[in-house]
C-alpha cells in the first residue's frame, strides 16, 4: 500500500483529528487571507485618497527678483508719457509646460492658467445675461455705474481644464462636450446655468470683448471683440461664492490662451500667470518638485511651490490601518504556526506506535514523514479552498469596519488640517469659496474608502497557499524530528 | 526424532543432490502427506539430518544496557549463541528481562551486540545493512498485535505485500466479511490472527514473534501457535517466538533456554 493511499484513508477515517487539524488551519488561512485583503484594500485606498487629493504643485512667475525687471519708455500716441517696469525673464508658456513633463517622471499632467475679464454678447452685439443670486450687493450696483464693466465675467485661460484645480478637484464636472486645450482655437466651457440663461447650447456662438472702460485712443472695445464657440458645458458640483457675484464660477469662461489674448490684447505678450502640474502620485511629491526646480529654475524666472501636508494627515490613518493589519496578520500567523506545529508534534507522538509498525515493515522513514506531509497538505488543500469564500466575507467585514474608521479618522485630520480639499480664496482665478467646511463635508475621498471591495484575488490566494504549504511543511517535518532521530528499537521499544 | 535420523541416509543417498535440495524435497513430501505429523518430522530430518545451513544464527553475542562508564551497566547477554533454520519453529523461553526481547531486536536488525556477531545466510547483518535486512529478511509479530487501527484487516495486510491479503486472511481463520473490518472491531484473536497474517504476507524468510499469546486467551492462543508453526512448515519459513506460554514452547520444534546471558536446548 502507497504512503499516498495511507494518507488518504488516514484523513478519511480519523475525522476528529482531520478535523481539528482543517479548523486551525482553517482559521489561520482566513486570517491569512482576510489580512492580505485588507491590506491590499488599505493600500488601495490611500492611493485613492491621494489621487483625489490630487497631489499638485504650482510654477508662478518670481516677480520678487528686481534683476528681472526694466524700465522701458511708455508711448502714447506717439509721445512718451513716461516709463513703466517690464519683466525681462523667461515667460511662461504651455512650451514649458510641455518641456517640463518631458524631463520629469511622475507628473500625469498640466494647466497653465491666466485669468482676466471680459464681456459676452451675443453675435448681434447684445450682452449676455449673466447668472445672479439675486443679491446684488452696493459693489454690483457701483460696477453697474461703470457702463459695461458690471457685464464682465471670469476669462480663464486654460492649456487644458481636465487639469484646472476646481476640475480635478471634482467641483466643477464637464456634463457636456469636450475640455478646452491648448490647441482648441475658439472653443470655451461654460456653465450649465450660463448656457440655460442664454440658451446656449454646445457648437452655438457668441463672443467676447474687453470692456470698455480700458478703451484708449490706440483700442476700443469694438477692436477686441472675439467669436467664441461652446465646446463644452461644466456644471457647479461644489457650492461657491465670489467677491462679485458677476465673477462667481457660473459666469465663468474657460478658453484657450489666443482667445484671452485676443480680447485682452495689451497682455498678450504677458504669458500664463501659473502652470499647476499634478503628479501621479502626491507621495512623490518632493521628490518632482526637486526635479522641477533643477530642471527649470536655474535662471531665478519661476518660483515651485507645494503643500503636502494635506496628503499627509489623511493619509497618516490609512498607514496606521496598514501597520495594524500588517501585525495583526503576522500576529495570527505567528501562533498559528506555533499551534499547528504542536499540533502536528503531538500528532507524530501519537503516531509512533504506527511509525514503528511501518518501519518493522520496512517501510523506510522518508516515506512515514512523507505520509505525514500528504495527510497534512490534503487537510491544508481543503481549509485553503474553504478559506477563500470565508476569507472575503471576514476581509470584507474587518476592511469595511477598519475602512471606517480610517474615514473618519480622515475626515477628522481633514478638518484639523485646515485644507480639507477646500479651494483657498484666489484673487486670480477671481473666484473665491467662502465656506471651506462644506466641501470638507463633501470631501470625496471619504466616501470612495467604505466603497472600497476587499476582495481575496488569485495574487493573495496564491500567496497564503504558498505560505501555508511552506508552513505546513516545516511543522510536519519539524515533528517528525524525533522519528527520523530515534532508532527503530527506541521507537519499537515504546510499541511494548 | 529416531525416524528423521534413519531416513537422513536415503535423503542424503542420492550423491548429485546438494543438502539444500535435499531438505527442500523432505519438505515438500512431507507437505503432500498433509499431516502435522510428517511435517514435524521432515522439518526434525531437515535441521538435524542434512545439518541445512543456519538461515539466521547469534555467535557469542555480548549485550548490555547503560554504557562503560554506568553504574548501572547491565549485561542481558553474555555470549549467546544459536542458529535457526528454514522450516522450523522455535521457542525462546527464559525469565523476565533475561534478554529474551533484547535476543529478538538483535536478530531482527533493530540493533547490533555490543560484541559477538548476528549473521543471516552466513552474511553479519552489518555488512548489508540493518535496514536491508528487517526490510528483506525478518517479518516480526508483537503481544500487542501492533495493527494500524484506521485500516481494515485486509488493509493492514497489504501494508506488507502487493498480493490479495484475502487468501492469506483465509489461512489464518479470517474470513472475507472480518477482512473488510476495522481492525479494532475485531477480537483480540482475531486481531493477532490479522497481525501473523502480515508477517506471513512478507516474503520475508524469517518470523521474529514477541510473545505472540500473551494476550489472548486459551484458545485463541492455540490457534495462534498452530498457525506459526503451519508458517515454519508449510512456508518453509524460520519462526522464532519469544515466550512466556508453556503450550507455544510446546508446538515448538526446538526450545532455547534463556539463562545467564547464554541460550541453552531445552
């Protein structure tokens, strides 16, 4: 009779110690594989959580740097009514842009951004309504006094708005059409509510002008007038305010830099106010921005600048949910391997009286252990097989719970830290949030943890099998130590 | 015994026949006679009229417990010497802890003497190893049966050979329905039937059995005896017990006394 045929029948027959044997290892392979799991999910939500914080650092121009500067005559109407400062260095371009995702890893994408003011009308020359809540305040009113400078909306100049921080940030969405690049010659985005109020719809047209009080002797408004087209149309996700509710959000236009240049013609040569540069990961942020700066900033033309500290206190809960599943995992496995090696060791002890009946048999010993190890590795087999569907559900209850938690953690150090993925008041975007809380409550992260599934995959599976098998085998030939050590007549002798 | 003595010259007569064939011959008539009787006497002409070759034998064997620098060193054996032939049923009998187990492990290639020699077919047991030897050689049977208790009867005789363990359960008085038993559903003479069943079922030439009966009652122990000794003359195989049992020393052919370290005919 083949050791493999005795391994069979003793695990068919002997069902309390198949048993006892299938639980431990059951439970250690669940524990094994829940752990996996839920590191894996902890893994994957810290990586949501800094994609959706959307790890970003910003090149400004350096206009602190006086070397840069120069005083240059200015002309009017062909007298030289006196000077006035010019910046010398490089300017910034979507070129830069472009040259610096070239040269760095890690950067996923770019915005370069300019923002100023113009004027819709439509084709015929009427201005467009503009969309109010109503609460025209004294400053409304006093721009109104300005002929049609109460009329102008937020003009930003985009290289691409899929990455414009109130994009990527989810609190503007694109619902309609295509974002506007670099290369999109007339194409605009406007909003929902700017489109509903004006009846305008995507491919429709209208144009933009400055307005008319920087009219001069040189340029009249009239001159500055630009047909746009509605590529796309975004819709406010996020509550927001603005200093004028003209230059709210919903006003706004987003456009590519020719079109801005054409309706503000005397800033043409001025480039994008700053490129905001997001990375693949915010872990590397340091990292990029040490790049960036060598890579770009030898000149003294640009500033870089970045904040991780957001990143940090959200994620800090989620690397703490990691290390606590990591030595919760190692916990288990630890002792598990210590009770099935006892175990398994008192198994052997028991068995040396069938030991000694195979050897006086002459059944050599290599082929006992080896019966040991099938037995051992067929319950192995069978717990690991019933681990997997055991293992989900518990790694889906235990990451659920522990996910939770995390998220309140993180909604908590988002809060604490003052960043929260609010959107800080900018005077260039023109476009300010005056209540930061309520996008900490809408913070998006919070909600994609719990949604997070645990799943045991092929990779965790594979893995505890593997490491079990490695465990099972070391316990069964640890135990039979005293098997391959003793001489026939010892073990034959305790067989009396 | 007379008789076995006479008829060794007609066996032995024939001058182009070899010892060794001689007695295989003996055996196998006295094998087609059928009675216990002829068989006793064949396997008597066998070891005493063709002087068969020793299969197995102890030469001045010395063995001690505890080592040199022991205060409690014990000698078990102090020169003990015997051979066993084929076809033979022997006793070895002898006090508690006279060395009469300690005898068997040597023979069985559980051990080595600390002095003296174990060969088998003229060969120390040393020389083809101990492992070889319980393997290819000896088959043993224990007092306590020593079943493997998750296997049937018949399982636990396939444990030795690759043969249908049903005909060599047959022989021993297991029939087809007790085969396919757990072993320990059966009774303890069932279960030593099982367990000599297995030593049979080696091809092994050498039985070594420990107190075989010594479990069993009046009966099941006859039974018992008379199968080892059905296995020394039917099978041709040398059967050495270990015992206590004054009625298996009897169906023995040969007796060795076990005293002061030495084996002595009984």
């Amino acid at each position: 009779m083949s050791f493999a045929k005795r391994a069979v029948l003793y695990v068919a027959r002997k069902r309390g110690k198949t048993l006892t044997l299938f639980l431990i290892l059951l439970v250690i392979a669940t524990a094994a594989l829940s752990g996996i799991a839920v590191r894996d999910a902890a893994a994957t939500a810290q990586l949501n959580v800094r994609e959706a914080l959307g790890g970003t650092f910003t090149l400004r121009q350096n206009m602190d740097d006086p070397s840069k500067w120069e005083s240059r005559e200015m002309n009017v109407g062909g007298v030289v009514a006196g000077t006035q400062q010019v910046f010398t260095g490089e300017r910034i371009t979507n070129d830069l842009g472009e040259r610096i995702m070239g040269e760095v890893d890690g950067i996923k994408g770019f915005d370069a951004s300019w923002s100023n003011a113009g004027v819709p009308q439509t084709l015929d020359g009427e201005f467009l309504e503009l969309v109010s809540d109503g609460e025209d305040d004294l400053e409304d009113a006093f721009l109104q006094s300005y002929g049609d400078f109460g009329k102008t909306v937020p003009l930003t100049a985009s290289t691409d708005t899929r990455f414009d921080a109130y994009f990527a940030k989810g609190y503007l969405e694109l619902i309609e059409g295509e974002p506007v690049r670099h290369d999109s010659g007339d194409g605009v985005l406007v909003s929902e509510r700017f489109a509903e109020l004006n009846g305008l719809s995507v491919g429709d047209a209208f144009t933009l002008k400055q307005s008319s009080v920087y009219d001069s002797d040189e340029l009249k408004d009239t001159d500055t007038v630009t047909e746009v087209r509605v590529q796309g149309i975004f819709r406010e996700v996020a509550e927001s305010t603005a200093g004028f509710s003209g230059w709210s959000a919903s006003n706004t236009v987003y456009c590519t830099y020719d079109t801005l240049a054409s309706v503000r013609p005397t800033h043409k040569d001025d480039g994008f106010d700053q490129i905001t540069f997001h990375v693949d990961d915010p872990g590397d942020l340091g990292r990029i921005v040490e790049d960036v700066e060598a890579s770009c900033n030898g000149s003294g033309d640009f500033t870089v600048s970045f904040d991780n500290g957001e990143v940090e206190s959200v994620t800090a809960p989620l690397e703490n949910m990691d290390r606590l599943v990591l030595w919760l995992v190692v916990g288990v496995l630890v002792c598990g391997a210590a009770v099935l090696a006892l175990v398994l060791t008192a198994r052997v002890r028991d068995r040396m009286h069938e030991s000694g009946v195979l050897l006086s048999l002459g059944v050599p010993r290599g082929l006992i252990v080896g019966q040991y190890l099938v037995e051992a590795v067929l319950v192995a087999a069978l717990a690991f097989a019933a681990s997997v569907p055991l293992g989900s559900v518990a790694a889906q209850g235990l990451g659920d719970g522990l996910l939770e938690y995390a998220s309140e953690q993180v909604a908590n150090g988002g809060e604490g830290s003052g960043g929260g993925g609010s959107v800080r008041s900018d005077g260039a975007t023109g476009m300010t949030v005056a209540d930061s809380s309520s996008f900490g409550l809408d913070f998006e992260p919070n909600e994609s943890l719990t949604d997070i599934q645990v799943l045991v995959d092929g990779r965790s599976a594979v893995i505890a099998f593997g490491a079990g098998l490695a465990l099972v085998t070391a316990a069964v030939v640890c135990s039979s130590v005293p098997l391959l050590r003793r001489s026939p007549k010892e073990i034959l002798g305790t067989m009396s | 015994m007379s008789n076995a003595r006479s008829e060794a010259p007609i066996a032995s007569g024939g001058a182009s026949l070899s010892d060794e064939a001689a007695a295989r011959i003996l055996r196998a008539e006295a094998a087609r006679a059928g009675t216990a009787e002829a068989v006793v006497a064949a396997a008597a002409r066998t070891a005493e009229g063709l002087e068969e070759p020793p299969l197995i034998e102890v030469d001045d064997v010395r063995y001690s417990y505890g080592s040199k620098e022991s205060r409690t060193k014990r000698s078990v054996l102090k020169g003990a010497t015997a051979a066993f032939r084929r076809g033979t049923m022997y006793a070895v009998v002898g006090a508690s802890g006279c060395g009469k187990s300690t005898l068997l492990s040597l023979l069985g290639g559980l051990d080595l003497p600390k002095q003296g020699e174990v060969r088998f077919a003229g060969e120390p047991l040393d020389a083809a190893g101990l492992a070889e030897h319980r393997r290819r050689n000896v088959s043993f049977v224990f007092q306590g049966y020593n079943l493997i208790d998750y296997l049937t009867a018949a399982e636990n005789v396939s444990l030795a050979t690759k043969l249908p363990p049903l005909p060599l359960l047959e022989k021993v008085g297991i029939g087809p329905d007790e085969a396919r038993r757990n072993v320990l559903a059966l009774s303890g003479g069932q279960q030593q039937r099982v367990a000599v069943a297995r030593a049979l079922a080696s091809e092994a030439p050498v039985v070594l059995a420990d107190e075989p009966t010594g479990n069993l009652d009046e009966v099941a122990a006859e039974g018992v005896a008379d199968i080892l000794r059905d296995t020394a003359h039917r099978m041709g195989k040398c059967v050495i017990c270990v015992t206590h049992s004054p009625m298996l020393a009897r169906k023995a052919d040969r007796v060795f006394r076990l005293a002061k370290g030495r084996l002595i005919k009984a």
